[in-house]
C-alpha cells in the first residue's frame, strides 16, 4: 500500500482533492497536508517532510505543485513518486509577484471575499463555472481564511527557480494539466515533461485550472496509472 500526500492549490482545502481521496483511499493510504501554516517553502516542506514518516508519493496542484518540487529536491530519496498537476516550476516575474501582495494587502484589509471570488473566477474553464463549483471555490475559501492567504500568497511569490532541478528527478513522474488553463498554460507543462526524464504527459481537455474538480474521473484514472508504474 503506497502512501500518498495530495496538496492542495491557493485557497483550496483538501476537498479540492475529494474525490481522489474516495477513489484512492482504501487502496492506498491517502492524506491531504495543510498548506495554510507557512510563509516560505523552505518551512513548508520540511514541515511536511518532518510530519510524514518514511517515503511516500507526493501530488500538488498549483501551489502545491510549487511545495512537491521544492520537497523532491530537498528529499528526493523519500519521494517515491511524484504528480505535479496545474503548476509550474519557473518563478513569478516582478509584475506578478507584485500583484500578489497588492491582493494579499486587500485580503487583510477587508476584501478577501471578493479577491477570493474573482480569483476562483478565473480558475475554472468556462463550461465548468457552475453554481455547484463557485460555491464550492467559495467554501474552501473560508476554510483558508485572509490570514492564511496572506502567508500563500507571500510563500508563492518569494519560491525558487525550480527548472535547473527538473533534471534531476528521478522518480516516476506525473505531469498534468488542463486544456483551458490560463494560469499554468498547457505549453508550460509540455516543457516541464520535457526536462524531467521519463515523465508522462497528461493533457485534460475541457479542464481548466482545478483538474481534480472540473474531470475528477480523469485525473483518478491517470493518478492510478501513475501509481502503476
């Protein structure tokens, strides 16, 4: 039996990940880790790294594809196996990390309710905005709190290049994303694929940036072939 640590993205709690975790559990021995404590990566992953025993495989979305990345560098021989799903693993640019703590200063200042609303917005592909799903974005985003997107959002915009340490993974590696992903395009994680020796692909179409949610089925199945390998 395989443990494995799913990681949520930005303002997602671990319902981000529910129906994995109902396919997969049972099978495996599945966790969500909770991304919301920590201001730096650095933090992040040793906190998960000190809270996990032994190896496991390792799946992030987003932000926590950013926290699987830095983990397999700082402990590759305890990452049995990695899935980076809708992230990337060059930093932000000046402009957007700017424009992170400008949201994380209107967060704290009362807006974090409609900066969390205008942010799930842009998430989803257009066919998948449904009531059901905005509601849902909306809930995890209370789960989060403006507190805890403050410390995101600042962890988010100081992490480290990780494309000189692509190459040097190891494991058995899952790269996936969304056809309609207008925040970690498609063309991002074709290059990601590409430096990581023997990665697999997966390209979800009619999916935009919360693949777990918008074609749950489809990203089980293609966990479970990962887990295969």
């Amino acid at each position: 039996m395989t443990k494995i640590i799913l990681v949520p993205g930005l303002l997602c709690s671990p319902r981000l990940w529910q129906f994995q975790v109902e396919a997969l559990d049972g099978e495996h021995e599945v966790r969500v880790f909770d991304h919301r404590r920590d201001d730096n990566y650095a933090a992040m992953a040793e906190r998960l790294l000190d809270e996990v025993p032994g190896s496991f495989a390792l799946v992030g979305l987003s932000m926590g594809g950013y926290l699987a990345q830095e983990v397999a560098a700082r402990a590759p021989a305890r990452v049995e196996r990695l899935a980076l799903t809708c992230t990337r693993a060059e930093p932000d640019t000046v402009e957007i990390r700017s424009r992170r703590m400008q949201q994380a200063a209107e967060a704290a200042a009362g807006r974090f309710e409609a900066i969390a609303a205008e942010l799930g917005q842009g998430w989803l592909a257009p066919r998948n905005r449904t009531r059901e799903n905005l509601d849902l974005l909306a809930e995890m985003a209370r789960h989060t709190g403006a507190e805890a997107f403050g410390r995101q959002q600042k962890a988010i915009a100081d992490r480290r290049d990780m494309r000189p340490l692509l190459g040097q993974i190891g494991c058995p590696t899952l790269v996936l994303c969304g056809s309609e992903d207008q925040l970690t395009v498609p063309e991002g994680h074709i290059a990601m694929a590409r430096a990581i020796p023997d990665a697999d692909l997966v390209i979800l179409g009619g999916c935009g940036h919360l693949a777990p949610l918008e074609r749950p089925d489809a990203v089980t199945d293609a966990l479970r072939t990962w887990l295969r390998r």
